[in-house]
C-alpha cells in the first residue's frame, strides 16, 4: 500500500532537559484502490543525547471512534 503523512499543529514546550512535543496529524493509506484516513494527535518526549535529540517516549492517540473498515494500524509506527 501507499501513504502519505501530513503533520501540523506542532507545539514545542520544555520541561527540564527534556523536550515535549505534540502535534496533529492525518495518514492516509491507499490500498488496493480504496483510500483510508486516520488522524489524531502525536505527543514525543525529546531528549539529548551525545549532542542529538532521541526519542525517549511517543504515543500517537487517533481520533476514530471505531476501525472498521480501516483494519490494521501499521503504518502509523
């Protein structure tokens, strides 16, 4: 199948070392001609380092009150 991801809505906030990010999204899957949206929000726990920013956290909270007919979630990872 084929994606596409659009992120928006990214908000940036500190706290300590630590950087918390959220951030709105929509993924659409095509597959086998029929087209398939998931959208919610994204929140990552960003922290340094050796002088990179790694992911120490993420969860991704979708909007969809049900997955039928949507089916596996994969591709969200």
């Amino acid at each position: 199948s084929r994606t596409r991801h659009l992120v928006s809505n990214v908000r940036i906030r500190r706290e300590g070392e630590d950087i918390l990010t959220s951030a709105a999204f929509v993924v659409w899957r095509i597959r086998r001609g029929e087209v398939m949206a998931y959208m919610g929000q994204v929140f990552h726990r960003l922290r340094p380092v050796d002088g990179e920013l790694k992911i120490a956290w993420k969860r991704a909270c979708l909007d969809l009150e049900t997955l039928k007919p949507q089916g596996t979630l994969s591709i969200l990872i």
